[in-house]
C-alpha cells in the first residue's frame, strides 16, 4: 500500500444496481488461487458491505531478519510481526 495507516475514501457512481456490483466485488474478492485478492480474508453481509482483510510481514521486518540473522540469530524473531490492511466497500443506491 502506498501510504499505510492512511484512510481513503473514494466514491464511484454507476449505472448498474447495488446487488449486480454487489455480486461482481464479491466474484473479484473471493480470494481465488493466483487471482489479485490471492491470500486475503473476504468477510460481507449479503447486501451492501464488504470487507476485505490481507496479513503480510512488513519490508522493515525482513531487512531487521536479514541484518539480524548475520549478527545474533535472535533477529530472525523480526519475522513474526504482522501487519493487517482492510478496505470495506459499502453500497448505496442513489
């Protein structure tokens, strides 16, 4: 993500219905195997919301693994951080 921790909100007007886009993220989202959403958790409600969550190790975690691991092999501990980004969609109709 370009800018971590930062919120965005964005809204995008169409013509087709909420429950067609509504269908069409949740196809898109479903975390299929090599797809874009590949390794993520897709959690909706059926109607209108839709949250997206994916877990990674941050770059400053494997460069602190790397460093450390030539030093004391304790800095291989820096791969258990986790960092969690969200985007929740939610639909409304005009």
């Amino acid at each position: 993500m370009a800018n971590p921790g930062r919120q965005i909100a964005l809204e995008v007007s169409t013509q087709a219905s909420r429950q067609e886009v509504y269908a069409r993220l949740m196809a898109v989202s479903s975390g299929a195997p090599g797809g874009y959403f590949d390794g993520t958790k897709t959690n909706a409600d059926g109607t209108s919301h839709i949250t997206i969550e994916r877990k990674f190790v941050p770059v400053w975690a494997i460069v602190v693994a790397i460093v450390g691991f030539f030093f004391v092999l304790i800095g291989l501990l820096a791969l258990l951080v986790k960092t969690t980004e969200t985007c929740q969609i939610t639909l409304t109709e005009q």
